[in-house]
C-alpha cells in the first residue's frame, strides 16, 4: 500500500495535489489552518484537518492522530495576501521545522519553494545552478527554509507562478484592463518587457508526484512550463485574440510582493527525469484546457 501523503496547506496548489494523489491511489491526508476549510476539503471527498504549521504544538496533535505509519510530507502552505516577513517566517521557515519534528518517520518531505528566490534582472536563463540571491527579507527566508529542508534530506522544489481553472492573474489583468509592459529604461532596459514563467496547477502538482515517487539523487528542482514568454509578444498575441488593444507601457513596479525580477526560469533537469508537462506553453493551456478561460472570464 502507498504510504500516507501529508499536504500541509491544502489550498490551490495543495487541493490539486491531493486530487492527482487521490486518482493515482494514494492517501492523502490534508492539514488546513481554517476549520471551514476542513468542511469544503472533505466535501471535495478530501480528508483533511485543522493545523497552525506555526504553531509546534498544533502540528504535534495532528502527528499524534496520525500515528507511526509510514508516510511522506509536502509543504505547500501559502504565507497569505499580506507577504510580510514574519508570515514567511511562521508558514515556511517554522512550518517545516515543525513538520519535521512531528513526522521524523516520513520517508520523504517536500517543500514548495518558489523561483522568486532567482533576483536575475538581465534577461537570463536560470537553471538550479544558478545563484539565488534574493534581495529582501521574505526571499532571505525562503532561501533559509530550503537550505533546512535540502541538509535533513529533503526536496525542494522552486515553482513558477502558478495558474489554472480560476486562476491567473496575469489573464485577469489583461481581461480587465489592468495589465502593463514592464519596460525598465535603465541598463539593463527590457524594452519588451519582462520575462514571464508560468506552470499550470495540474502540471505542477504532477512534477511534485513525479519527484516524491522517483526518489532522485538531486534534492533541488526548478518547476516551470517550457516556454518563458516576453510579456509584449504575450500581449501581443492576447490582444489579437480577443481583439483588444495592446497594455500601456509603464515603469517596473519594484515593490511587487516577492520582487521584480527578468529570468528564464529552465526546466530542462525537471524534462530530463522523465516528467512530461500536459501544458508545456501557457498559449496551449489558454486554448485546450476547457476550464481555463471560462473561470477567469467569469471573476
């Protein structure tokens, strides 16, 4: 039998995780900070409980129901609208430190990360490789909660911006009229923009299921779509598509709330285990996967 699959914070990622889990035959048991949350998860057929990750104790009642069993972890637990340091802090850093504590029989722990930790601003290409160096406090933080996780053995997995059915900002942007160019004018000038990198939420859901059963010898991993797209050559194809006009230009928003940053994020390690994106280009998601437009149409 598979063993148990503790998702720690079960929300739009988490949920699609525990959905691509449940199908595959695995168990799944999902740790929730809200008690309302508890009620819409196990209405969606997913058993779940309530837990503070910031909170040891918290964390140590829900490993005491779960008992010895063998079992794995993925931390996928978000900080919040609010993105301030000590959130990052109490989810991330805390969180995982908590979880492993309580769990020290998991055969395997995962911690979502994410690829904001790269502060390339130049245009190029990062691989796992690359340096990260975040240039504020909530990046520090991440970087520090994969080091952590990355020395107890664990995996860590750097994700792009995540989209899907109900979700995507950069569409609703665009839909609403809110959407802008980044053009920097100083060196080094993005007079196209800047880099975008996605990753659909099924098929990052998919990469951690992938890592988590493959078991690999390299513990850090990029996880992006294979296509980074220059944001005007992106507006450029939405606005032929929906008949609209092209987003203003405007000055960089430096204050965005993990930075601003021009890299393409590569995924070729992530290609080169095996793994195969069902949505390999955000373009071929927008057009083929039934559930996309429609949800954002209708926020």
């Amino acid at each position: 039998m598979s063993p148990l699959t503790v998702i720690a914070g079960c929300g739009y990622l988490g949920s699609a995780l525990a959905r691509e889990l449940l199908a595959s035959g695995h168990p799944v048991l999902a740790l929730t900070r809200q008690e309302a949350s508890v009620a819409a998860l196990a209405a969606a057929a997913i058993p779940a409980l309530a837990c503070d990750l910031g909170d040891a104790a918290s964390v140590a009642a829900v490993a005491a129901a779960v008992g010895p069993a063998p079992l794995r972890v993925v931390h996928c637990a978000a900080s919040g609208r609010g993105g301030r340091a000590e959130q990052y802090r109490a989810v991330y850093l805390q969180g995982c430190r908590h979880l492993r504590a309580a769990f020290p029989q998991a055969l395997g722990f995962f911690f979502t990360s994410s690829t904001s930790v790269y502060s390339q601003i130049a245009g190029e290409i990062v691989a796992e490789s690359s340096p990260a160096e975040p240039d504020r406090e909530t990046g520090r933080i991440l970087r520090q909660t994969e080091e952590e996780t990355l020395a107890a053995g664990g995996l860590v997995g750097r994700l792009a911006g995540i989209y899907g059915p109900g979700r995507s900002f950069l569409l609703k942007n665009f839909l609403e009229g809110q959407a802008a160019i980044d053009v920097r004018t100083e060196a080094p000038a993005t007079p196209d923009g800047r880099w975008v990198n996605q990753i659909h939420v099924r098929d990052a859901a998919r990469a951690i299921l992938h890592l988590l059963d493959l078991d690999p010898s390299r513990r850090l991993w990029n996880i992006a779509d294979s296509t980074p797209l220059l944001q005007r050559s992106l507006y450029q194809r939405l606005s032929q598509r929906f008949s609209r006009s092209l987003p203003p230009e405007a000055l960089p928003d430096l204050d965005r709330k993990r930075g601003w940053t021009h890299k393409q994020v590569s995924n070729a390690q992530l290609l080169a285990s095996g793994w195969d994106p069902l949505y390999p280009d955000w373009f071929q998601a927008l057009e083929n996967d039934p559930a996309f437009l429609p949800s954002i149409a209708a926020l």
